[in-house]
C-alpha cells in the first residue's frame, strides 16, 4: 500500500474509533466511584504543613479559678507518612498497610517535638468506621503510643477518600454536599456540628477529572469546638477508579477544650496516591493470609511511656494525654461528650533497693494532703500485676471537692531498685461505679524500664 493508502485508511480507522468514543459533552454527567478492589496495591503519601498559634494550657498545679492562660505561641508542624495499602476482603472496608515513613515535627515558641513510628510497628491495619466515617488503626505486633497513633490515624486516610466523590453522576458546574462521613478525614472532628463543604467538577481532561472541595465546617474534637474553612481539589482518574491527589488550604480556629489545646492555624493537606502496584513480601498473599486482622480490645490498647523513659504502661483510647514533662505526667479519661476521670502521675523520693515508703506513713501523707475534704477510706491493699512493675499499693478515698462527691484511688507504686511513683485517679462518685476496677487494670500493667526505653512519642 503507498503513503497515500495508509493515509487514507488512518482516516476511516479514526473515524471508527470516534464514532466508537463520541467526546464528552460539557453537560454530560461524569460518573466517580471508588473502584479499587481487595487485593489491589496501591501507594498513598500524606503530608500536612501547618503555621499558627497554639494557646497552651497551664500546668494542672497552676488551675486556679483566678488563673490566666498564657499567651499563645507561635507554631510549625510538618506530619507526613507513606505507606503501600492492600484492601481486605470482606463487608468491612479495612486494608493492611506497610508503612515506609511517619513522623512529625513540631517546632516555634513551644517545646521542639519530634515523633516518629518505631520501626517494629510498620504494618498496621485499618478499619473503616461507617457510623461517623472515622477509621480505627492498630498494629498487630504491639500497642501504639498516643504520639504514634496520631501520625498513622487521622487526616487524609485514605479508606475514607471516597466519600468526598458524589453518589451520583454529577455534570460540570453542579455542585453537591460533601458527605459528613467524609469531613473526619479532612477535619480531623470527631463530631461535626455543620458542613456547608462542597465538591464541583472544575475540568477533565483525558481520563482526569479536577475536582474543587470548598467550605466551611464546624465541629468538636475531644469537646472543643473548632471551625475550618477548606479551599481546594482532588483529582480523579476514570480509568484506575481511585483518587490520585488531593490538596487542601485549610483554616481553623479551635478554642481550648477540658483535653485540646486552642488553636489558630492555617494549612495546607496534601495526598498523593498510585495504584498497579506489585505487593511487596509483607502484603503478598501469603503474608495477609496468616494475619488476622481483627480489631481486639488488646490491640486496640496504648502504650504510655514516660517521658524519661523509665515506666511504661497500657491504657484505652478513651485515655488521652493532657500533660506531661519529666516530673508529671497527666491523663484523662474521655467518654459521652465529657472528661469522667483523671489520672496524675508524679515521681517521689527514691527509697533504698528492693524497699518502698511504709504504706501506713503512704495513708497519712494522703490524709495531711486532702485536709478536710475527706470523708472516709474506702478500701486499699496490696495490688497484683506484672512481676517487672515491682511493689503496688492502692488506698482508695471518699470525700467532697467543693459540692461535688468524689472518689480518690491513690497508688504507691516502688520499682526494684527503690524508685517511687504516685498515680492517682480522681472521679466524681457519681461515676465511680461505671468506672469499676479500671484503676487497677492500669496499674496492673506497670512496668519498670532498665535500661529506661526511648519515649516513642
């Protein structure tokens, strides 16, 4: 055939294909669904950039009725972590992820922080959560810290991308309501009072939709209120099924809640995402096959390390950190909307090896301490737990804070070598019976560190 027949056949092929393909008409709807199946690897890179204020809260010490928050201070953070994900069989949306990097760090007015995954706990598992579209993350070697569970927990999870798409076809110019199962993944509240965010296909291109995401929403995060505004884009590609990138410009304003810090930032969230790819050995089949994923009680525990290093012990994730430097560490107890227990921990003088304070000496620093706030004791003994927590002595108090009831569990706690430890949980009476024995299921877990570990945090 001469140059001119392969033109001219070139010609009718391509009508063909176009009579095959008609182009996309500018008020067609474009249809944007999640396809990525289990078994489907896929690479997700999440970072987040944030510059602001941050409004401290005063050493617990120094809560007084009268007291004065300082000035806020200025702050940077930079988070970022990179996995490969492989989605799960099954009704649950749920994946195993290998994580190659996660770590943060903060810096500015405040104390320089900087966290990372410890390397022993890359491969985690997610779940997605349908009720309020959050997900639940753990590892299957061992308990996260509080520090580690916010860098692999929390904005931009890719599980809970696909409800930013629209349910339906939706044409060019139509706008329609983000999904408030969606808003957890870009907000970070754990409830959202109201969303006026929106998403809008701007342009396609190829198989490449551009999508805008843009509004305001207002909501809690462990009881303190926020507000944000998000200005940004997704992209989508038609042809993998999948969100490929996702940035947006974001604006809070949070006041200072019983457990969070205020805020005053602006931030900028970036995803990256590909798919098609191999599974590396510890996603391959044989690997998933012989991992149970399931979401225990035990697993989902974290592990409290102090800040020296020196203790370490378990709680549940209704515990979260308020306070902590080398002298105290404070937690407290989050559950239905309210804080409904604290728990200080505190250093005391060493004691020769192998010996701890007297506990009858223990009873009356705790009398001289309360004063006349208490009533009665009501009950305390010898508490039982991991051989490497050493000596455990709890003394439980019934008494009055103002006009409300309250019940004190103080702990005497002496590692082997003569160091002490003070934990005391403090609760309105009024929930001390819900609260059961969750003081000594703690404590039980205390263990005494030598060497002393890195904090993980």
């Amino acid at each position: 055939m001469n140059r001119c027949g392969w033109k001219a056949a070139g010609a009718g092929w391509l009508a063909v294909l176009l009579a095959a393909a008609p182009a996309l008409a500018a008020d067609d709807p474009i249809a944007m669904e999640e396809k990525v199946g289990p078994g489907a690897i896929t690479a997700a890179r999440i970072e987040l950039k944030a510059h602001g204020q941050f409004q401290r809260s005063l050493p617990p010490d120094a809560m007084t009725a009268d007291a004065k928050l300082p000035k806020p201070l200025e702050v940077d953070v930079q988070t970022r972590i990179v996995y490969r994900e492989r989605l799960l069989p099954g009704p649950k949306r749920r994946s195993v992820r290998l994580v190659k990097q996660a770590a943060s760090a903060i810096n500015g007015e405040i104390r320089p922080t900087a966290r990372e995954l410890r390397p022993e706990l890359s491969l985690l598992v997610a779940e997605r959560r349908d009720a309020d579209g959050s997900a639940t993350v753990f590892s299957p070697a061992g308990s996260l810290t509080r520090g580690e569970l916010e860098l692999v927990e929390g904005l931009g999870d890719t599980l809970c991308l696909l409800d930013l798409l629209p349910e339906t076809p939706v044409a060019k110019g139509k706008p329609w309501d983000v999904r408030k199962t969606a808003l957890w993944a870009i907000t970070g509240y754990d409830s959202v009072t109201s969303s006026t965010m929106k998403g809008e296909v701007e342009s396609t291109t190829g198989d490449e939709v551009r999508v805008t995401i843009r509004g305001e929403v207002k909501g809690l995060v462990l009881g303190a209120e926020g507000a944000m505004t998000c200005d940004g884009f997704l992209t989508f590609d038609r042809k993998a099924g999948m969100i490929t990138a996702l940035e947006l410009n974001r604006t809070e304003s949070r006041r200072p809640g019983e457990i969070e810090a205020g805020l005053e930032l602006k931030s900028t969230l970036t995803i990256v995402r590909r798919g098609g790819l191999e599974a590396p050995a510890e996603l391959s089949d044989a690997a998933v096959a012989a991992l149970s994923p399931e979401a225990t009680p035990s697993r989902l525990l974290l592990q409290l390390i102090a800040p020296d290093g020196r203790y370490n012990l378990l709680h549940d994730r209704s515990w979260h950190t308020h306070w902590d430097d080398r002298k105290l560490v404070v937690l407290k107890k989050y559950a239905e909307g309210r804080v409904k227990a604290q728990c200080n921990l505190v250093y005391g003088p060493d004691a020769p090896k192998g010996k701890h304070q007297d506990v009858q000496e223990f009873e009356r620093d705790v009398r001289r301490a309360l004063k006349d706030r208490i009533d009665h004791v009501i009950g305390g003994g010898e508490v039982p737990g991991d051989a490497d927590g050493g000596f455990r002595w709890k003394l439980g108090v019934q008494g009055m804070q103002g006009d409300l009831g309250v019940v004190w569990y103080y702990y005497l706690l002496a590692s082997p070598r003569g160091e002490q430890l003070m934990a005391t949980f403090t609760m309105a009476d009024s929930d001390a019976g819900a609260f059961g024995g969750e003081d000594e299921t703690i404590v039980g877990t205390l263990q005494w560190n030598d060497p002393p570990l890195a904090s993980g945090r």
